[in-house]
C-alpha cells in the first residue's frame, strides 16, 4: 500500500544530528576497510539505526539519517547507495540494495509556491533483490521476493514475487525457481 506524503518541517536537533552523523560519516565510517561491516553497523547503531545480525553497509553508501534506518537480517547496502531517509526506510531480512541505487523517502510539494519538503516512509520486504541503479521513491512498498531490475525507477507499491522494470516500473512476470534436482 502505497503511503500518503505528507509536510514535513526539520527542526534543530535533527539538523544538528545530521552534521554531527556527517562529520562521523566522513572520519569514521567512509574511509573504513570495505569488510568492516560490524564497524558501520556499529556507528549506524550508535545514531540509533535498527540493525540485524550480519548486515552489509558499504562504506560508499551515504545513509542521511541514520536514525530512520532499519535493516534486517542479512540484508546489505551495497557501494555507492544513496539511502535519503528523511523519512523511515525499512530493508526487510536478506534483502539487497545493489550499488548505486537511490531510496529516496521524501521530495517537495511542486504544487505549492513555498514548495515544502514532503516525506513517506519506503519499505522494502524480505529477500528483496534492488539491482543496479534503481531509484524507489516515497512513499513506495516493495513485497517480499520481489526484484526490481537495472535503471528501473518505482513510484508505486511491487507486489511479492514479481519481477518489475522500467521508468516507471511496472510488473512484467512473476519469479519462478527452477526445481532442486536431488543427485
């Protein structure tokens, strides 16, 4: 189900965090070795992300605030991922956001002259597999086992085990597994 944008204002204390988290980004969590994921998912903890057990955060991958970030099991932030939560943005159990894919979870009202920042949460189900490049907008709820492919940009909720491409994105079959042959 797609969620309503809504206004949002930014007070001080979230802008003061967000320097803070930026200077510590930069010192701290960038420059670290690319297998010292348990390093990130410490500083993403300490700025009060919901991190699982054995999750992936790149060094590349630019989080805005940490504190709208839950990422589940196993679940992976690859290089140069842009996770823009203004609002919440929550990655299911075992699910993959490949490089340079952009989760955006807010924009502005264009409709309105002062043009004020609107906001959605983005949630992305488990066993996810967002490949290369892909941009999901505000607002947008990705089902379980789906897989969005290359370039593609969603505007609009992915049912579970569909396979979407496209600007806009849209379902074009459903994921099938071939069977285990036992030998």
């Amino acid at each position: 189900m797609t969620c309503p944008l809504r206004i949002r204002s930014l007070g001080w204390r979230n802008k003061l965090g967000r320097v803070v988290w930026g200077l510590v980004w930069l010192i701290l969590y960038r420059p670290s070795p690319v297998t010292f994921h348990f390093w990130r998912c410490f500083l993403l903890r300490a700025f009060g992300a919901t991190i699982g057990g054995g999750v992936h955060p790149y060094p590349s991958a630019r989080i805005w605030a940490p504190w709208n970030l839950t990422m589940g099991d196993y679940s992976c932030l690859s290089h140069n991922v842009d996770c823009y939560c203004v609002d919440k943005i929550r990655i299911g159990a075992h699910s993959t956001v490949s490089q340079y894919s952009f989760l955006c979870s807010a924009s502005h009202d264009y409709s309105r002259a002062s043009m004020p920042l609107v906001t959605a949460p983005i949630v992305i189900g488990e066993g996810v597999w967002i490949t290369a490049d892909v941009f999901v907008g505000p607002g947008v709820c990705i089902g379980d086992g789906a897989v969005i492919t290359a370039r593609s940009s969603v505007f609009c909720d992915i049912p579970s085990w569909s396979v979407a491409r496209g600007n806009p994105a849209v379902v074009f079959k459903e994921r099938q597994f071939e069977k285990l042959l036992n030998k």
